[in-house]
C-alpha cells in the first residue's frame, strides 16, 4: 500500500510488472488533458460514468494503474458528493492543485450541462407533442425499471441479518411512503447505523 | 428570484451531499421538496425529467438542471448544476487527502458497512415514488417489469433498455 500523495506516479517497486506498466505510462497529465479526460467522460458516460471514468483514467490516459484505481475509488465514495465529481477533484489536485480540480471539474460537466439546459428548452418547445409523449411513456417505465434493479441488486450484496432488514426498511418506509425528510432519516438512522456497525465488528460478527 | 437561487444552492448541495450510495437514494426528498413544498415542478414533470436525465449522457443526478431550469430559468439550471459538482468537490479537496491515508481504520469501514443498507432502502424509496408515478397503466407496468428483470438479470448497458423503451413507446402510436 501506498499514500503518498506527492509522488503517486512511483508506485511500490516490489512488483515487477509495475515497471513495464510504468512505461507505457502518460507522464503527467497537462491541464488541457485534464479537460479533455473528463470532457470525454462527461460527453460518453451514458447509464453511469464510473465505468467510463476507469477506461479513461486506466486504460487510456495510463495515468493511474489498475491498483491505484482500485485505491482512489472508496475515497471517492466515501466523500459526500458524485463519486466522478470526487475523482475528477482528487486528480485534478493530484496533478496541478487547485487548477487541476477546476479545470477537471469543468471538463467533466461542460457538455452534460449543455446537454440538459439544451433538453430542458426543447422540452418546454415539444412536451405537448405527440411523438414526445408516447416516445416519454415508453422512456419512463424503463428508467423506473433500472432503479428497481438497482434495489435488487443492491440487496443482493448485502449479508442476511436482521440489522441488514431494519435498516433497508426503516428509510425505505421512512422516505419513499411517509415522505419525511431525508436529512432527518439520515441524521438519525445513519449514526446508529454505522455504530452498530462498529460494534458489530468489534464484537467478531 | 434571488431566493429561489439561494434555495437552489442550498437544496442542491444537501441532495449532493447525501447521496450515499448514488445520486438516485435523493430522488425521494427532491420529489418531496420540489414538488410538494415549492411546487417548482409537477409531479409528472418530475418523473419525467428525472428519465429523461437517465437516458441524457453524463454524471446521474443531471435532473436537478431541470427542475433548476423550471424554477429560474437558465441561472436556476446553472446554479443546481454548481451546487451538485462544487460544495462537495471544496470538501473533498481539502479532506481527500486525509481519508486515503485512513481509509483502513475501523471507523471508516464500519461507516461504509452501516450505511450500505440505508443506500438500498433509499433505493427502494426512490423506487416507489417513481412506480407511484410512472405505473399508473397496465402497459407501464408490463415495461417497467421488463426493464427491471433486464437490468437485473443481464449486463447489457442501460442505455439499450432506455432505447428500447422509448422505442417502443414512440412504434405504439405509429401503429
């Protein structure tokens, strides 16, 4: 393992791999292959851009191994915000600081943001049209079905206990048919939540 | 105006900031606020905009630009798209670092293991409020069963069951 921020293209020596895998490497990215990354990220990522967002990083660009990947992408998760939004700033960061992140950050979301105020006035000019209407009634069901599977799949992964159950159900209830707030659901399910957590695995189970 | 800007902002970045697990676990609680408390949107608009974003390239979550775009026009769209991307991104700058050097300590993966069911419950309650709105026809019904199993049961990208379904919604009335 390792953190060492401020040189994260020299990664451990043990594995000898790591050298062939180094030289195929892109140096260090300029600003503008910064934006043009995330640029190309924003403009492909169709259903989800995490995958899009590997291929560029690690396969494409080489900036990243698959194991530093591997390693950036938790803290991705775990910092509130879009896990691609997080990535797009820890690299931009990593590479040319605040600039970096600014100019990632604006890559990424460049063209999605034309993208929706373009749909959002076309819209407004064609939401009573027939072909938009039937073309929207077949759209919905199916971006409905995707979040449900996104539900299935998610309960999949998760281990068979009773603490698994209270609190898929608890905020499922709480959110989705009582509509209360999800900041008060969270503040108040997601300490004891977590601390049960803790305790859980404190305890060896 | 200005207030609606401001309760933009801050609407936006609490949604971007809770969306553990996903930008759709805030699809509920944007539904409750923007529709029921500041009726920015309707209710059909909302679950329109919401599929429309997931059919649109890009991050998820792209829907609050259209809700913004509803509520103030263009600096609206513009300022939820600033809230969804910049608050967090300032926080995960400065704590980034931080986290990467304790992501093995016990506190942070009891937070990731305590938190993964309340994602799939907020799931869940996303899931419902979309049904809720969406199903309100048998043949909705039947495309959503469709998609769900698709989605669930293969690996084919998103993108093609959206395809499809607009597809097959745009073939019904041709015919």
């Amino acid at each position: 393992m390792h953190t060492n921020d401020e040189a994260p293209l020299n990664p451990p020596m043990s594995d000898p791999t790591v050298t062939s895998d180094e030289a195929q490497r892109t140096p260090r990215p300029t600003l503008f292959g910064l934006f043009r990354a995330f640029f190309f990220v924003g403009l492909t990522g169709f259903g989800g851009v995490l995958p899009w967002t590997r291929r560029m990083v690690v396969e494409r660009a080489r900036w990243l191994s698959a194991e530093e990947f591997a390693e950036i992408l938790p803290v991705a998760q775990l910092l509130p915000g879009p896990n691609v939004a997080n990535i797009a700033t820890l690299l931009g960061q990593r590479y040319h600081g605040a600039k970096g992140t600014l100019v990632a950050l604006t890559g990424l979301y460049f063209c999605p943001a034309f993208v929706m105020v373009g749909i959002g006035y076309l819209y407004a000019r064609w939401s009573a049209a027939p072909v938009t209407i039937s073309l929207l009634a077949g759209l919905m069901p199916a971006a409905t079905g995707l979040v449900i599977a996104t539900s299935f799949k998610l309960v999949g992964s998760l281990p068979r206990t009773w603490r698994t159950a209270v609190f898929v159900v608890l905020p499922a209830v709480a959110v989705g048919i009582l509509q209360l707030s999800l900041l008060g659901v969270l503040l108040t399910l997601g300490p004891l939540a977590v601390w049960l957590a803790r305790r859980g695995a404190a305890q060896g189970h | 105006m200005w207030l609606t800007l401001v309760d933009l902002f801050l609407h936006g970045t609490l949604w971007s900031m809770l969306a553990i697990g996903g930008a759709n676990v805030t699809l509920a609680d944007i539904q409750r606020y923007a529709v029921d408390t500041r009726h920015w949107v309707t209710s059909a608009q909302f679950v329109t905009f919401f599929s429309i974003a997931q059919a649109a390239p890009g991050p998820n979550g792209m829907a609050v630009a259209l809700i913004g775009l509803q509520a103030a026009g263009l600096p609206g769209a513009m300022v939820s798209i600033v809230a969804k991307c910049v608050p967090s991104s300032i926080v995960a700058y400065y704590v980034g670092d931080l986290l990467e050097r304790r992501r093995q300590l016990p506190w942070v993966a009891a937070f990731k293991r305590g938190l993964a069911p309340i994602t799939v419950g907020l799931f869940a309650a996303s899931s419902i409020v979309l049904v809720r709105d969406v199903d309100t026809n048998i043949e909705s019904v039947v495309l959503t069963i469709a998609s769900t199993l698709v989605a669930w049961r293969t690996r084919l990208n998103p993108i093609w069951i959206i395809a499809a379904g607009s597809l097959i919604g745009v073939l019904r009335i041709m015919h």
